[in-house]
C-alpha cells in the first residue's frame, strides 16, 4: 500500500484562504486529475465542502468528527487511520487531497508527494506542512508558464521518502 499526497502550495506554503483555493490554474486541475482518477481519496471535511461535490470517477473518503454528517456517494470517517483502513480495501494507491490539518496529519504515513508549486506569495490561512530535506528526494520537476488560461507559473515535483516510514 502506498498512501500519497497530492497538493498545491505557494512559495510561502499557502493552500487556501476563506476554504477556498487562492489561484485559477486549471492545468493544475487537469494534472490533480490525472493523478487520482481511479483511485480513492481521502480529504476533510472542510476541503470536502470547499470543492461541493464527489469528484467523478473517484472515491471520496471524507474525515469530521462530527458522528451525524454524511454525504451522498462518499464514505465518511472519523479519524485518518479508518480513512487509510476504508481506502485500503479499494486500492493499494491512497491519495491523501487536503487540506492543511490533513496533510499534516497523514504527512508521517507518506511515501510519496505530488506538489505543484505556484510561483506566487499569496495571503492565506491554511498551510503545507515543513518537511524536512533530510527525509525526502526531489526526483522530478516540470516546469510550466502562466498564459492566458494559468495565472502563475508553477512546477510539478515529484517527491519520494528516503525511507523511516511511520506505519498508521
Ligand atoms: N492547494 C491545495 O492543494 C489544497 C487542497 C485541499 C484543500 N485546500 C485548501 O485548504 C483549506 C482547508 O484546509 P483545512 O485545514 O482548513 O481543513 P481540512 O483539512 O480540509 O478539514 C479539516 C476538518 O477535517 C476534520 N478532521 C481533521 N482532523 C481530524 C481527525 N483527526 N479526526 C476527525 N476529523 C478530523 C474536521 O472536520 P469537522 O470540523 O467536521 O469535525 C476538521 O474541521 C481550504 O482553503 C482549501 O481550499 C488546498
């Protein structure tokens, strides 16, 4: 099983403002896309309501702890080891989607992180977690231009664990 985060994350690690996101990069979009189609998808609930809706062809696993919420078409959880336990009986690829508190949470449980970094220094109020250079490797970078379309230039990374992976 391999539990990987997929995010976008400003030059000072912003994610999002108002449970919103802070930019119009529908190349982004495009790429969050063709990562997790297929695969299940664990995110809070906040980032849940952000996006309004199941994401097509995806099974989302939504974290609260709020024992009455449900969601039509989506699995709902009450702590990030049940998200991993359902997850894992779909699929041995589990993509962790956000937000901040969530990312911090499965952050030790990752072995692999797909991060879009946008060129930019927005104002915000939610965060990537700091990870240490130490524990990860760059072992990928795509960089593209803003255009009409895209708003900031931004790079895809790729980045592996070297290894010491805590188990949940
Ligand atoms: N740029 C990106 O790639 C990206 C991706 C995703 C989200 N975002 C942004 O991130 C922001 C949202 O992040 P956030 O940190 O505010 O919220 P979040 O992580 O999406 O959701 C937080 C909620 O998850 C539930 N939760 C968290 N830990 C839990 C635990 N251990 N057990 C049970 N429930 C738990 C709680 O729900 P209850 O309150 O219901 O109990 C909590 O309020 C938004 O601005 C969004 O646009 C950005």
């Amino acid at each position: 099983m391999q539990i990987i985060i997929v995010a976008a994350h400003a030059q000072n690690r912003v994610i999002g403002r108002n449970n919103e996101l802070v930019w119009h990069l529908p190349r982004d979009f495009k790429h969050f896309k063709e990562i997790t189609v297929g695969h299940p998808i664990i995110m809070g609930r906040k980032t849940f309501e952000s996006l309004g809706k199941p994401l097509p062809n995806r099974t989302s696993i939504i974290i609260t702890r709020d024992a009455h919420y449900q969601q039509e078409g989506c699995i709902v959880v009450h702590s990030l080891k049940e998200a991993i336990a359902e997850a894992k009986k779909l699929d041995d690829q589990i993509y962790i989607i956000g937000g901040a508190e969530i990312y911090k949470q499965a952050l030790p449980y990752t072995q692999k992180m797909y991060l879009t970094e946008v060129k930019a220094f927005p104002e915000g109020d939610a965060y990537f977690p700091e990870f240490s250079k130490t524990d990860w490797q760059e072992t990928a970078r795509h960089s593209y231009y803003k255009d009409e379309k895209n708003e900031y230039d931004f790079d895809f990374v790729t980045w592996e664990r070297k290894d010491n992976i805590a188990h949940i």
